[in-house]
C-alpha cells in the first residue's frame, strides 16, 4: 500500500515501499553509480528469511532509479535471506559481489555473484553460480555467527583479500579471507585482524585505505581498496550489535602479516570505547571508493525510532544518509565526514543572515525565507571569550549524551549553548536543538555537541534521545565553530567542526503533517556569540527511486 506521506524524505534515499536496512556494495562502475541495499520486498519490516538485495542507480548520488531486485533467496545457498555484503572492482573492471547467504539449513555463507551482462549499463541481472558458497561455515563458528564480507582488496602478492566477521569460540573476530581468484577462497592462518571479547558479535566490518592528510591543496581524496605504501593508513570500521552503533580505527595495515596496527592503542580492544563514526542514530555503514571523483563515499542506515505499527502503517521504514565524502584528519587519527558536493546542485532559494550578527545572552533569531522541512543550513559561531565555560569533573566527560540530556539547550551556559532550533512549530511545542557548549577542565577546552530530540514531537512512543559527542578539537585554536545540519522532513544530519563529528537523528513533528516548520539560530550562554555567518538554502526534492523513472537517468 503507498501509506501515508509522513516522515518520508525528500532527498534522502529510501525504496518507494517497504523494508530497508544496512547499504550493501555501492560502487561505481561505467559511468553509473550503483547502490543496493537490504530490502524486504514483502513489507515495511525486516523479516528474517525475506531479505533481498534493493538496486538503484545514479548520476549523480542524487537522483535515483529503481531496477529490479538485484539478488533474492532462492538458491539452496541463500534460501533463507540474501544478506549483506560488498562489491568489487576487478582487473579488466567487471564487478563481483560477495554477500552472505542464509542457506537452506540456516547457517552463514559466503557467496559471489557477478553481472550477467557486464555491457549492460545498469547491471539489471546478477548471476549467482551453482558452486556458491565460495565460503561455507568454519567449524569453529556458530552457524548464525558468520557474514557481511567487506569490499576485496589485493595484495602485492597477487592475493585477493576480504574481512568476514564471525564469532569464534565466543569472542567477537574479524577473519581475513584470502584468494588467488575471488572464487576459491581461504581464511588466513594469522590471528583474526581483530578480536574482541567485550563487545560481543560485530557487524559489517570494513578495512579501507585513506590518505595520510598533509594540509595541503590535495587534501579528502580518496584511495582505491587495495592503495597501500608510504602516506596510505587503514580504518578499521566494525558495527557493534550490542549498541546498534559504528566505530572506527584508524592504524597501519601490515599487508604481508594481515596485521592491524591501531594508533591508538590506549583504546584498547573493546570496540565500543573506539571512535564513533557518528554519535547519533546510524549503523552498518559501508564506504566505496569513488573513482569519478577520487574520493571515499560512506552510506550509513538511520533506521526509524517510531514504533513497528507505526511503519507498517506508513508501509515504509528506514532511511539511508546523504553520500558522505570521508577522509582522514591532518591528527592522523579522527575521520572528517561531509556530505558529497552533489547536494548543492539541489539548493534554491538562499537567505542568510546580516553579517556581523551578534547574540546576546538569551539571544534568537529566526531564519525566516526557506522552507524549514528541507534546507541545508551552514552556520558560525565567533565566541570572544572562553573565560565563563563552566568547570566540569572528569566523570562527567565519560558520558557525553547524558550531558547533552541534563544540559539541555534551556539550562543556561557559561559559553554555549548556541547552535539551531530546527523543526520548529509555530508555538515552539515542538521543536529540535543542535547546539555546542563549552567546558574547562583541568586548564583544558572541551567542546561538547548536541542533539537533543526531548521535545521534537508531541507524539507518544518515539524515541527522543538527545544525542552528543565531545568533538576532539583545539577550542581555542579555532577562530569559529562551524554547523552544518541537513534537515529533511524526518532526517537530521548535523556536521559539527567541519565534519569532526556526525549526529544523525530521525524525528516525527506533528505539527509538519499540516503547517511550516521554523529555523532559528540562538544563544543561552551568558557571553554574547558572534554570527560571522549564517547561510540556509532551500533543497528541492531529488527523484529518488520514484515508480517508473529509469528513464531519466539514463
Ligand atoms: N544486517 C544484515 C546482516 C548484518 C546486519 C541482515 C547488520 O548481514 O549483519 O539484514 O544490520
């Protein structure tokens, strides 16, 4: 059924109906961009046996058009689910895909496909070959312990290789595979590159070269799976099940041990205490290196915080991020995440706001001129004086979010809180904050960044978190703190410190069924904050997998 209007994203990517979770194997291949994605083709809620690979292609990572199913589960290797998985560009440049299969008894497999007409541009048919698995379950590992391989990366030794995860004797392993043809595959004999007792079974793992940054004019390019050599470092990316979120490390990747090497070791191996990739609401992310534009694309899921009946009767549920260009830091050991310049070709109207703005203590203005259910707004903020951030005990630095919570945008700063009021109704019952406050503690600046979604709807049974993050920044080396938030209907997208930390939240305002949602920008720190800039655009709505639209694509 087409469900009601509600939530739905206007440039974000979504199927026309139904279920969808993790993004599976995005590429780009001939001109075209590919993404395929987790989908029940049977309804709006994940069904264990029901999965099917979604495909949609793109120009632009804007526009997109709805193909065919690319893989389902009817073959006794996948009978059960076609699972996710990863693509990959081989020599000659024919894509192959790896994904896991739930077999005809239950259990994890690893299985290839490939196109079955290279020529065609859009990659409509997938083959799946009668000898699949091409990985069947080890004997150490739990038949519903074992799958999402990453993209294939190839060794100096003409070698292919993967990462699987899989439990292992009840500890949480990422196991490299290894292969002189993509079709007989053979799990290293090293240790797994990962293992970790505490965080129980990971998800989706990744290892991706990035450039070391010099600060220079090349800087956020990307690097092809299998770059290795001086200036290239790994990311080591794992979903945790435990708390539905995406970590990363950044560290060198001894290709001819299959070692990884974290730079920050102090971390330890428990996952959860590595680097969020985003400190919202996201997770099994999966990047892909973009050769038309020498860049990495990562593509995360936002699933729905409403509740199942609530999607069924929607008939739809989940959402992916905005592409995100992704590269590493000049520190060598956080990630920058931005959403890819595309975006821009969607901007219409623009207002912004009389330069040299001042807020006061206490301070709002709105941002009046574009819609606020779909704009993309960049904003800084200029603090003259760091000298009333409030102390802060080293306790309180362990939990950001609650923070965030305790520390709403109405509790009063020393310096901050400043930031947006998105999703704003007329009477401000409903509305959403993303905000920085600053703290000291011991003799240090601490830049903390929230979303607080406590009062984004007057609905009952959503989940309201506020959301936050410390942003690992010199607060008082930098000139300005900059915002960025991509507002679409139910999908908030905040960049904070020019992509140092992501918050990704999805909200369900009533008020939008049926009236104009407000922007503001405010202050409630007592010092004044400067606006040296502020600049909202309007966002049209991109095609995005509309019924019947291949055409415009191609
Ligand atoms: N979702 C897929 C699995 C993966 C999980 C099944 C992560 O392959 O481990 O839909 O969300």
């Amino acid at each position: 059924g087409g469900g009601s209007r509600a939530g739905r994203t206007a440039y974000h990517f979504q199927p026309a109906k139904n279920w969808q979770n993790d993004p599976n194997g995005p590429m780009y291949y001939n001109g075209m961009y590919h993404f395929f994605y987790q989908y029940n083709p049977h309804g709006a809620l994940w069904d264990i046996g029901n999965l099917s690979w979604g495909h949609s292609v793109s120009g632009d990572l804007v526009n997109w058009a709805a193909l065919d199913t690319a893989l389902d589960p009817t073959s006794p290797f996948d009978a059960n689910g076609c699972w996710s998985g990863s693509a990959t560009i081989l020599p000659g440049g024919t894509p192959a895909i790896l994904y896991t299969g739930i077999d005809a008894s239950g259990e994890q497999v690893q299985n290839v496909a490939f196109p079955r007409n290279p020529a065609d541009p859009l990659l409509r048919e997938w083959d799946k070959p009668s000898y699949n698995p091409v990985i069947p379950l080890p004997a150490d590992v739990p038949g519903d312990k074992f799958r999402d391989p990453s993209t294939a990366w190839l060794g100096r030794d003409g070698l292919w290789r993967i990462v699987v995860s899989a439990e292992v004797r009840g500890v949480a392993s990422t196991l490299v595979y290894r292969s002189p043809d993509f079709l007989r595959w053979e799990r290293a004999a090293t240790a797994p590159l990962h293992a970790s007792r505490a965080a129980g079974m990971v998800e989706c793992p990744d290892l991706f070269p990035v450039k070391e940054e010099s600060g220079g004019d090349d800087d956020g390019e990307g690097l092809d799976a299998s770059a290795s050599g001086d200036g290239v470092r790994h990311v080591l990316k794992l979903s945790v099940m435990d708390t539905l979120q995406d970590y990363y490390m950044v560290g060198r990747y001894d290709a001819a041990a299959d070692a990884f090497v974290p730079a920050e070791p102090e971390r330890g191996d428990d996952v959860r205490a590595w680097r969020r990739l985003d400190y919202g609401h996201v997770y099994a992310s999966k990047s892909f290196f973009d050769a038309r534009h020498s860049r990495r694309v990562l593509w995360a899921w936002a699933n729905e915080s409403d509740s199942q009946a609530d999607d069924v009767a929607k008939g739809w549920s989940g959402v992916q991020t905005f592409p995100r260009k992704l590269w590493l830091d000049e520190d060598g050991k956080q990630l920058r995440q931005w959403p890819v310049e595309e975006i821009e070709t969607l901007r219409r109207k623009r207002v912004g706001l009389r330069r040299g703005t001042v807020l006061s203590a206490g301070g709002m203005n709105e941002i009046v001129g574009v819609a606020g259910s779909q704009a993309d707004v960049e904003v800084e903020f200029k603090v003259p004086s760091l000298a009333e951030a409030e102390a802060l005990d080293a306790n309180r630095l362990l939990d950001p979010q609650k923070l965030c919570g305790e520390k709403g945008a109405s509790v009063p700063g020393g310096v901050g809180p400043f930031g947006l009021i998105v999703l704003a109704s007329g009477d401000l019952r409903e509305h959403t904050t993303v905000f920085f406050r600053v703290f000291r503690h011991q003799g240090r600046y601490r830049l903390l960044m929230c979303t607080d979604l406590t009062r984004s709807t007057t609905r009952a049974g959503v989940y309201k978190p506020p959301y936050g993050g410390f942003v690992d920044v010199d607060v008082e080396e930098h000139e300005t703190i900059k915002l960025r938030t991509l507002i679409d209907h139910s999908m908030l997208e905040s960049f904070g410190a020019e992509g140092r930390i992501c918050i990704t939240a999805r909200v369900y305002p009533e008020h939008a069924e049926t009236s104009n949602s407000h922007l503001f920008v405010f202050n409630n720190g007592t010092g004044k904050v400067e606006v040296p800039k502020l600049e909202a655009w309007e966002l049209a709505a991109a095609t995005v997998n509309a019924v019947g639209d291949a055409g415009l694509i191609v």
